[in-house]
C-alpha cells in the first residue's frame, strides 16, 4: 500500500479531519512524502495550528526549494 499526503498527515493530526478542499489541495501539492514530513514533524513539534493547511504547504514549498 503507498502512502498519501493525508495518510501522513493523520499520523500528526489525527484529531483534526482538514476540509475536502484543503484535502484536495494537500494531494495536489505535495509531491515528495519525505519532505512533507519533516514538515508535519516542525509543525506538530512548535505546536502549530493543525488548520493552518496553507501556511502548512507554504513551509513544505519553501523546505522544497531550499533543499534542492
């Protein structure tokens, strides 16, 4: 079985169900599962709004672009 962007966002977050809007956007955005976890990883660890779908992916693309 592969895992999904929302699969692993559900290992942080298992208390909140994001919108199917920004579910939408979480799978369409998200490209690299290792990136987008180290990203759940700083989010969770600072304490983070779970919510914050865009701010979320805002970091994961600027991780992206850094890391290349």
């Amino acid at each position: 079985m592969t895992l999904r962007p929302l699969d692993v966002y559900r290992e942080f977050f298992p208390e909140f169900t994001p919108s199917p809007f920004q579910q939408d956007i979480i799978e369409q955005t998200v490209t690299d599962l290792d990136v987008w976890r180290e990203t759940l990883m700083y989010w969770a660890s600072n304490d983070y709004r779970p919510q914050s779908i865009g701010k979320m992916l805002e970091y994961y693309s600027n991780y992206l672009i850094s890391s290349v």
